[in-house]
C-alpha cells in the first residue's frame, strides 16, 4: 500500500483570510498541536521579502520561524514555508541549520513553469527539502504535463503537487492529469493534490487521489487545513481527512487533538471571517474565475448571482482566470447600459415632481430608529416620499426608486402589496420593457464613473430628481457605514458585508459624490438631512436647509 502524507497549509493558506494575522500565540499552538496530532507536514506560512510583523505568519527568513517551532518535534513531521515564485529574494534563505523549517515549498503559474523549477534548485542547495506547486494544473495540456514531469525529475524535489487553483475540477479531470503526471514522474517523487471547495468537491476529490496513488503504488501528499480555512471556497478539513485516513488507512492521526486546535484556536477566525462553499465561489469554479473578480462585482456592484454568471460568462475563458479590474468593470458597465426612449417617463416625472419638496428614505437603521422624527416632519412638511431600493412597512411611499435587481426582487417578495401599488422609478440595468405603475429611465444618464462604488442607489436617485428641477431633496435613513460594524440597514437581509477598509472607501466614495453633485448642480435643488448621517458634513452648508 502507498504511503498517503497529510499536509496542513492552515497558516498559510488561512493567510488570504486574516491577512496572516493569526496572533504570535495563536501560530505556535496550532503548530504545537498539529506537531502532537501526528500531521505529517505542517506548512507554517510564507517566506516574504518584506521584515516580518509580529503576529503574522508571513515570515521573512527561516530564523524568523525558529521561536515557533515544538521544542519536542515529532520525528514523524515536516515543517516547510511556502514561496510564491518571482516574489522573494532566496538570497534572503540562509543555509539549512536543522533549528526552523525542513522543506520550503515554491508555487509557480504555469507560464513560468520551466524558469520557476530551474530556480528551485537553490532551494535543495541550500540543504531544503524542495517541494514544488504547480498552480493552475487543469490549464496544462497533456504534451506540457509530461514537460512539466520530466523537469521536475531533472531537479529531483521531494514532491510536486497538483493545484486546483479555481475549484473547477472534476474527477475525470483530475484522473487525466494524476495519470500522465505518475507515467512521466520519477517513482520516488511524491505527488500532492491541492484542492479548492467551489463545487462542494474537495473532500470526495481528496479520497479520489488516495485511490489514484494506491492504484500506481505512488506515495501521496494532501492538502487540508483547519475547517478548510483558506481563499474563497476553502480547502478540504483537515478534521475530515484525518478522520478518513484513520479508518480506511490505518493512520495515526490524534484527531482528538486536532478537534481541541480547533476549540481553542480557530473559533475566533470562525466568527469573524467568511471562507468556504458559497454560490459565488461556485459560479467561480463553474467558470474557472478567479474569486476576486467574484468579490469586486459582488462587494462594489452587489450583482446578484444571476447577473455575475452572465458577465463573467461574457469574458474570455482566459481573462476570468485574470482579475483586471479595469476590464471587469467595463464589461459590468456594457452588460447594465441598456438603452431606451425614456423621455417621455421623464416628462411625465417633471411634471409631476418639478418644484415639489422630495422625501427620499433610505433604508438605513435611523430610518426605524428616528421613526418618530422622520413622521413628524412628514406630517409637517407633505413631502412627495420615494423609498430607495428598499421598502419598510413603517412607511406609505409615493414611489420607490429601484437601481439594484437583487434589492427590487426582495421588495417584490416581501411587501408585495406595497410594491405592486406603489409607482416605481426603474432603471433600465432592471429592465427595458414598459411595467404596469412604474417609469424605466435610462441607467446610463444616472450613474458617473470616477468612483468606484459609482452606482449608489441613493446618488443615482438625486441625479434625476435634479434633472426632474426638484424644489428639495431631503434624506432619511442615509446613515453611512461604521467600519467596525454590520448594522448599516434597518433590515438584516440588507446587510452589505465588507471589509473595514471597503466600508470606510464606500463612506468616502458617497462624500465625493456629493461634493461633486453640489459643485455641478445646474438646478440649485436644496438638500437636507432628517437624521444623522456620515455625509451631512460633505454638503456645502450654504447649500443646506438646517432644521
């Protein structure tokens, strides 16, 4: 029977999560325990030219690792760091001394393939084990998998792993290049499979690269980390495979151990951090996207899943592999820029809405929480109320404003009364057909490129009533975001879940375009805020209404 090594890349693929800040305590317990639980290979971070910072896992020589390493190592365990190739200097690699890492780990795009293997060889000749990563597997034909085979031989490293880079893999596929790899692959090098969970696959592929290496008699490595923490999709568990491997192979693996690393050390990366299988990630994987492509059109546009599948769909089968943003972003902009007549809906509008005082409610959570204030300067002021992309019972609306598909289907669903009576303003990213009780206008003439977060609904919706010669456009609800905080909007389904940095780019991005709607405002319409907001301050006061 083949030897099946497991290889635990928590603290390094986990890195794309936390942006490698585990905590100095945290990356020398779960170094420990994973020493203690017999795990063959424990792969401890990233080999980095940037000086290492306390806390993080991306170190930046080998005696940077040493304060980490088990003072009791287990014979059994190979502690290896990784490089990504191109991006460190291995003069920064002293010499193999025994006291920090055995192995260093080279990752590599298939396009650098051959100068990326003859670079290794510094590795080994340092005194490193050399384990190489072959990224992108699947994109290699078979003439350039045997290629690959037979320069790997010619450099004789421990092992050479597949990837699964866009978790795109099936099992034929990952059997036709296991198969070509083991024919034209030295038997004594090793092969390691690593995979990614976008098709809710790792785990059964995982057991499929066992059966390959028993069937060829090839010693094998897999890839796994602690509840498959790692980027987007995630990795097969460490705690699943280890588990199999005890009962259909004999191993002896402490998953005991391995169950308290979890309680004690990952509960917090639980709790705060996302990864694993989703259907963004799995519309990535069933385009072979990378997942940042996914992330930009889902954290900047919010495009719903449908929408995503047909812009990256609309990529070339080699661009969504790339994530040019630039790219991505005009492609979304041709997919919404549906055109049509809309000038009599405008019309129409104007005379209805022209020097009238205008109420938008935005759904923010002063919306409920300065419930009372909002309704006394309704029953003050009768103003002409227009719900943005967003409708809460609390409220009779005159119209609601819709500029984003996935928040006018939740409107429809869940207060179909209100929605069905109520006069809607579409934008035509939505639809171009004529609604019962609504106006389509043209996406196009609303939104503004030179932001990023461009298409804010609530932006959109006082272009137009500028257009339209409003007398007043007052807000409520239009709370901005608190960096720290996921409680933006009045309802929970709402909840727009970025990083820290996206929410503090996302408040800036609105102030500007504010400012710049002030500066160009042709019409002079007067603006004023009802609640507290993070933007009253980007308004030129002149221009306010103070209550």
């Amino acid at each position: 029977m083949s030897k099946i090594n497991l290889l635990d890349c928590t603290l390094r693929d986990g890195a794309y999560i936390n942006y490698s800040k585990f905590g100095d305590n945290v990356i020398k317990g779960i170094i420990h325990n994973l020493n203690k639980a017999n795990i063959d290979l424990i792969e401890v971070g990233w080999l980095k030219d940037n000086k290492r910072e306390a806390d993080s896992t991306y170190f930046h020589t080998a005696e940077d690792i040493i304060p980490f390493m088990p003072t009791d190592r287990n014979p059994k365990t190979q502690f290896l760091a990784m490089i990504d190739y191109g991006r460190y200097n291995i003069n920064n690699l002293s010499p193999f001394n025994g006291n920090s890492i055995d192995s260093v780990r080279v990752v590599f795009p298939k396009e650098k393939f051959q100068e990326a293997i003859i670079f290794s060889k510094q590795i080994k000749n340092k005194g490193y084990n050399l384990c190489l990563q072959a990224a992108n597997t699947q994109s290699y034909s078979d003439l350039e998998l045997i290629q690959l085979a037979q320069l790997t031989n010619s450099v004789k490293p421990q092992s050479l792993s597949i990837v699964d880079t866009f978790g795109v893999m099936y099992q034929s596929d990952l059997q036709r290049i296991y198969m070509i790899l083991d024919n034209n692959l030295d038997k004594n090098i090793k092969l390691g499979f690593h995979s990614h969970n976008n098709l809710q696959l790792s785990f059964a592929l995982a057991i499929e690269f066992i059966q390959l290496g028993r069937a060829t008699n090839r010693e094998v490595v897999i890839d796994s980390s602690l509840c498959g923490m790692g980027r987007g999709a995630g990795n097969t568990c460490t705690e699943l495979i280890s588990n199999y491997l005890n009962i259909k192979n004999n191993s002896n693996y402490d998953t005991n151990i391995i169950m308290d690393t979890i309680d004690i050390y990952m509960h917090n990366f639980i709790t705060n951090y996302k990864w694993g299988y989703s259907i963004p990630f799995c519309i990535a994987g069933q385009l072979g996207s990378h997942v940042n492509n996914i992330a930009y059109l889902q954290n900047t546009h919010k495009t719903d899943f449908r929408d995503m599948k047909i812009i990256l769909e609309s990529l070339p089968t080699d661009e969504r592999k790339l994530y040019n943003y630039d790219r991505l972003e005009q492609v979304y902009i041709n997919y919404q820029n549906k055109e049509i007549d809309d000038c009599n809906a405008l019309a129409e509008l104007q005379n209805k809405l022209e020097n009238k005082t205008i109420l938008l409610l935005v759904p923010g959570k002063t919306l409920i929480t300065e419930k009372e204030k909002i309704k006394n300067y309704i029953h003050e002021n009768n103003p002409i109320t227009i719900g943005i992309n967003a409708i809460s019972s609390e409220y009779n609306y005159d119209y609601l404003f819709f500029s984003n598909q996935v928040r006018y289907n939740y409107a429809k669903c869940q207060t179909p009364e209100i929605f069905e009576n109520t006069t809607k303003i579409i934008t035509s990213n939505l639809t171009t057909q004529i609604l019962r009780n609504s106006y389509t206008i043209n996406y196009n003439t609303l939104m503004k490129l030179g932001w990023k977060y461009f298409d804010n609904s609530t932006i959109m919706a006082l272009r137009l009533l500028a257009k339209l010669k409003v007398d007043s456009v007052n807000f409520a609800g239009f709370d901005g975001y608190t960096p720290d905080k996921n409680d933006a909007y009045n309802d929970v389904i709402l909840q727009t879940y970025l990083t820290p940095e996206e929410k503090t780019e996302l408040n800036n991005d609105i102030k500007n375009m504010l400012n710049d709607f002030v500066l160009k405002n042709k019409f002079n319409t007067k603006l004023n805020f009802i609640t507290n907001s993070q933007f009253q301050s980007a308004i030129d006061h002149n221009l306010l209404l103070n209550i």
